[in-house]
C-alpha cells in the first residue's frame, strides 16, 4: 500500500496498503506493527511518479457519481480513449491532477496545542518519520495550517512555505476525492473529520505514508538519501506535479481505508487493487508497451499477474507497481467503468463486510458480483489472458 503506494505509502505503500493501515483516532487501537511500518518504508522508493493522462481523463467521468453503473457506458469511453491518447497528450498541470486549484483554496495559518499524532490511530508509517512526526503529540504552541478539509503540522526544522505548499497540495486533494465519491463541500473531510497531515522535511524526498485519517509526506526540501537527483526532478517538473500526485496518493490511500472502515488494522485486502488504484487516482506509474516484457519478470509461478497479488500485508515488491496500475486501467477498460467505481466498490465491501483482518474475506464474490465480470480466470483478460492480450492494450504504446 504504502507509497510508491507508492509514493506514499511509497514509503509506501501507504494507507490500508499496508499502510492502510490505519486506525481511527477516537478508537482506542493499538499502533501499526513494526513490521508493516518497515515494509511501507520500503515502498517509498518506488515513488516515483509517472505522469499519464488517466487522472485528468477520468477526473471529469469519475466526479460525477460514486458508484452508478448507469455511468459505465462513458466511463469506458473515457478509459478506452485516455489510454489511446496518453502518449501523445499526457499533462501533469494542476489542472489534470485535482479539480480545484491549490492557489485558488484558502488556507488559515495559526498556532495550535493540539496534536498530529494520536496513539489511538493506526499509522503505519515508514520507519523513519514516527521520530519526528510522532513527536507531534500537542500540549506545546505550533503552527498549523488549515483549509476546511485538513489540518497540516509540520516537523522541526521544516519551512513554513514547505508547510504551506503540502497543506495546499493536500487540501486541493481531499476535494478532488470527495468528487469522486459525490460528497459536497458541507461535508467536513471525507468522513466527517478534518484529515491530519504531517509535512516532514527530514522524511526521504519522495517519501510518505497513510493511517485512517492521517498521513505523512517528504516536501520539496527533504534530503535524497541515496536516491539520484532525478527522483526530485520528477516532483519538481511541471508546476511540481510529481509531489501533487505523490500527495493525491496518500490522500487516495486514506480514502481506501475510510471506505473499509479499517480503523485499527492493515487490511488483509487485495495489494493489486488498492495500489493500483492510489496510481490510477494519481496518474502515476502508467508503463509502455516496451516495458511489460521486463515488468512481466517481477512475478512468477505462484503470482502470475498482479491480479494474483492479492496479500497486502506481506512485504511488497515494487518491481510491481507499474503492473498494479495497469491491472487496475484493464478493469476498467474491460468493463466500461471509471475511478468512481473503484470508490465504490470499497464503500459497498466496507459495509458489508467491514476491514478485513484475515485472508480477503469474501473479497472475489464481492468483486465479480459489484463488477459483473469474473476475476483471476484463466481464459479472462483479468487473469491468464493478462499478459498476452490486456498489458499490450491498456499500456501506453
């Protein structure tokens, strides 16, 4: 989950992902395992976010109704054309990552006793950031940012424009998820509850990771640590795109674990889908034609296609990512829905069956019943037909 749950959770994975991790602040649950938050501290690496035009394609589609079906019909127009066209027309503009602009939202800067970290919410953070962010406890004066969604902290020797920048990206995030999920603006958050962010400058650039209402980001300013110079290239490019999406991610994440009700445990849910989805969400990952041969290598027998990755809480292989997106694009190119039905299969699973805690519950019957298709056949483009006739289709040429 986490990052390059990428880039989050890319420390990731990230929310549920194994980041989901993720525990309700008001519930009393005990914090993420040690082992989860390594395993999202190494997904971080793979954060690294590629521009595609799938977000901004499906921005519009996918705002319009959370789970409709009457919907699907566009919904697979739209599919089928932006990955017909991403090549030739991908943006990474603020434009076609949120549907408001961050200069446009109005933030409020002020000093607060209150805390980012909560002990009560599950955060499986990567290894790093708990010294800092955890840290984050209230009792002292600190300065916060506000928009009507979020609440950004920020670590110890983190800039305040760093600060402001993140609660900006973070703020214009959260309303672009509500639109896929058709709440309105008099909704606080996405349940209710402002989303707690921490800004933390000594957080591996590229770095981040979700809890239930919560999550951590590196900014602009963070320090590389062994990765090259172009992992900050690719955040900075285009307006900063590669760190919009990277926040986009995390906020994804944090949705995916509201819409399970995964309040005090990493969901034992399906890896492909909720990082996959998190890409998606963030335009992030698409591969090339010219890729898959090598990416294909990154499973084996047991895990033929990442369809058959289906343990979230097992540590994560990022070799995989680029295949997680593209599993997720072939959904649904191949059954004509859009982004807001990957939120609305989540809602629908996590009121019938809650976080699921052990194996993936009853996680194929609800798909194949909510999706109308049949998942990890051997003769279906979602399962043994993957590599030869979907990856071909669905990545970009």
């Amino acid at each position: 989950m986490n990052l390059r749950f990428a880039a989050a959770c890319l420390s990731l994975p990230a929310l549920l992902l194994t980041a989901c991790g993720g525990g309700d602040s008001q519930d009393g649950s005990s914090p993420a395992s040690s082992a989860a938050a390594t395993s999202s501290a190494t997904a971080s690496t793979a954060s690294s976010a590629r521009s595609s035009t799938s977000a901004a394609s499906s921005s519009a589609a996918s705002a319009a109704s959370a789970s409709s079906a009457s919907s699907a019909s566009s919904a697979s127009a739209s599919s089928v054309s932006s990955r017909a066209s991403s090549a030739a027309s991908q943006s990474s503009s603020s434009s076609a990552i949120f549907t408001v602009s961050p200069a446009s939202l109005t933030l409020t800067e002020s000093t607060s006793s209150a805390a980012f970290y909560l002990a009560s919410e599950n955060m499986a953070f990567e290894s790093a950031a708990p010294a800092r962010c955890y840290a984050l406890t209230g009792g002292s004066s600190q300065t916060v940012i506000s928009g009507d969604n979020t609440t950004t902290w920020a670590t110890a020797g983190t800039s305040l424009a760093d600060q402001k920048q993140i609660a900006s990206y973070a703020e214009a995030a959260v309303q672009t998820i509500k639109a896929r999920l058709g709440l309105t603006a008099a909704t606080v958050g996405m349940d209710g509850n402002r989303v707690r962010i921490c800004a933390d400058s000594g957080l591996t650039i590229g770095d981040g990771s979700a809890g239930y209402r919560s999550f951590i980001v590196a900014t602009l300013s963070s320090p590389l640590n062994g990765k090259t110079q172009s992992a900050k290239d690719e955040l900075t490019a285009d307006d900063n795109s590669g760190l919009k999406r990277l926040v986009l991610h995390e906020m994804t994440h944090v949705a995916q674990a509201q819409l399970l009700k995964c309040q005090s445990s990493s969901p034992a849910f399906e890896r492909w889908y909720l990082e996959g989805m998190a890409l998606r969400v963030a335009g992030q990952d698409q591969p090339y034609v010219a890729e898959l041969a090598s990416l294909q290598t990154a499973f084996n027998s047991s895990t033929p296609t990442p369809f058959d990755d289906t343990n979230n809480t097992a540590n994560a292989n990022f070799d995989r990512y680029m295949a997680y997106r593209l599993a997720v694009d072939t959904l649904l190119g191949e059954t004509g829905r859009n982004e807001s039905d990957l939120f609305g299969f989540l809602r629908q699973y996590g009121q019938q069956n809650g976080c699921p805690s052990g194996g993936t519950g009853n996680f194929l019957n609800a798909f194949d019943s909510y999706f109308g298709t049949s998942l990890r056949e051997s003769g279906s483009t979602l399962g043994g037909r993957f590599w030869a006739d979907a990856a071909p289709r669905y990545a970009l040429p």
